[in-house]
C-alpha cells in the first residue's frame, strides 16, 4: 500500500475520532473505538479512542482474531453482547491491558470495497442511565449505519489523492454517501456525518490545505 501524506494521514485521524466521540455521546457509552485492520499483518490497530481508557491506547496493536473485534473483522458481521462473560469471543486479557474491562460490547465492520477495513466498538452502552429502555436492534442498527458512514469517508480519502481517473468512481462514492444521508434524513448524525465527510474531503485534496 503506498504510503499516504502527512496530511491526509491527519484528515483520516481527524475523521475517526469524530466518529468516536459521536458514537460515544449517542449511545451514552462509557467508550468508543474505532480499529483499523492492517493491510499488511492482519492486526487490530486503534486508531481513535473516546471515554475510558484512552489514554496511550492510540497506536497499539493486537493479534489478528483478537477479542469481539477480531471476530467482526474476520467475520464483517455486527456483533452485541450485554454480557461479554458469556461469550468466548471476548478477549478478557486484551480488554484489561487496555485498561478497562468492560461488560457489554457493541462492535460493527468498516466495509470499504467489499472489505472490512476496520472495526466500530462501543462499550458500556447507556452507562450513564441505567433506566434506559432496552432497544438492541435499533442500537446495532444506528452503529451500523455509523460504521458504513465512516467507512465511505475513508473511501472519499483515500480517493482523494488518487489521479483524474478516480473523479467517476469518487463521484459513485459522494452519490453513494449522499444518497445514505437523505435515507435517514431524520437522523441528525447521518447528516452531521455527510457534512464532516465532505469538508474534511475537500481539505485533504487540496495541497495548500492545512488539516490540525
């Protein structure tokens, strides 16, 4: 894979850690990552984190196949569990070393042509209010929507430094995120996030541009 600029590198951790924090501020979650799957080895990389334990936890890696979020990204399925202890899947040992073992699990594939790029993860979803209404299937549903957003943003990136030829397919890209956008109309982060990705395209495929 050819190494990206400096500043769309920035552009890209910009846009993660939006999609972190929105995330965690929706679901009222204790805490929201976002992992990247490295082209080359196969490992989870956090690349944004919001809420517990994000601090130093940018960068790190873990084995292929670690944990929930290994299993999403092998799998490209959405995964939720309200009792991480009742599932193999979870990786008890990661999750401590990151610094906070947490009791539920949200996690949904980045899918970026055809392949899963990366992994969405919510933790300790309604941490905050205790008598929230359980509602499982629109929660999985909002993070898929939410994952398939920031997956396509990256998509708008990472054809944005590629030559004229990529105009037709970027162009099938912005229809394809525009036409997710005017679907869930009614949802603000659908929206919010439409408006975040176009900007933040149009910053990183201009050289002059500064991205901070």
């Amino acid at each position: 894979m050819k190494p990206w600029p400096h500043d769309l590198m920035a552009t890209e951790r910009q846009l993660l850690q939006s999609v972190v924090t929105v995330a965690r501020y929706i679901y009222g979650a204790a805490a929201s990552s976002v992992f990247m799957v490295s082209p080359d080895t196969g490992e989870l990389i956090f690349a944004a984190v919001a809420g517990e334990g994000e601090q130093g936890l940018v960068g790190r890696r873990f084995e292929p196949g670690t944990g929930i979020a290994g299993w999403v990204a092998a799998s490209g399925q959405p995964l939720i569990t309200d009792d991480v202890g009742a599932t193999d899947r979870f990786a008890r040992d990661a999750a401590a070393s990151t610094g906070y073992v947490p009791a539920s699990i949200m996690a949904a594939p980045l899918i970026a042509d055809g392949e899963c790029i990366g992994v969405i993860e919510v933790l300790d979803r309604h941490a905050h209010d205790e008598n929230a209404p359980g509602r499982e299937l629109d929660d999985i549903e909002l993070l898929g929507l939410l994952a398939t957003q920031a997956a396509l943003s990256l998509a708008l990136l990472r054809r944005s430094e590629q030559a004229a030829d990529a105009s037709p397919r970027m162009g099938e890209l912005v229809a394809r995120l525009s036409q997710h956008a005017v679907m869930d109309a009614s949802d603000p982060l659908a929206v919010s996030l439409l408006t975040l990705s176009l900007d933040l395209l149009d910053r990183g495929s201009h050289p002059g541009s500064k991205v901070v």
